[in-house]
C-alpha cells in the first residue's frame, strides 16, 4: 500500500517541477498540482485504506480493556489454567 503511494507522490512532484520550471507555468499552478493531484487525494485513499487497521486496533484495544475489567467475584485475577507442579 505504501509503495504505491510513494510511487504516486514521486509522479506529482515530477509533475510539480514541471509546471514549476516550465515557462508558461507559474509556482501557484505548481502549489496547486501538487495539492490537488497529491496531497489530497492521497491523504483520502491512505485513509480509506487504513480504515481495516484501525478497526482491528480498536477491537482489541477494547478487547483487552474487557478482560482487564474484574468478574465481579472477589477472587484475584489469575491464568484460567493451573500451574503444572514439578516435581524436584
């Protein structure tokens, strides 16, 4: 995902110097390339994209909040499983 946004942004600022350096184009036009064609769209699709991350991130952050919470009983919290004993 990230490769093709850092290819993309690669094409616009090639894009932004040559409107930059062209003598018909003007440092504005290239302000707005760069803007309209890069930044912005891409700030949306990274977003989008990283929408699955941020919600599997938010499911177990509450995931662990809830299992941090006590049962209610006034026992202390522990493994579910008991320890192996060895023998020496």
């Amino acid at each position: 995902m990230y490769l093709v946004a850092i290819g993309w942004m690669f094409v616009v600022v090639l894009m932004t110097a040559a409107e930059a350096m062209s003598p018909v184009g003007t440092l504005l036009g290239a302000f707005f390339t760069l803007t309209l064609y890069g930044v912005l769209p891409l700030s949306i699709v990274l977003y989008v994209m990283g929408t699955p991350m941020r919600r599997r991130a938010r499911q177990a952050a509450e995931a662990e909040a809830a299992s941090a919470q006590p049962d209610g009983s006034r026992h202390a919290a522990g493994d579910p499983l008991a320890a192996e004993r060895e023998e020496p």
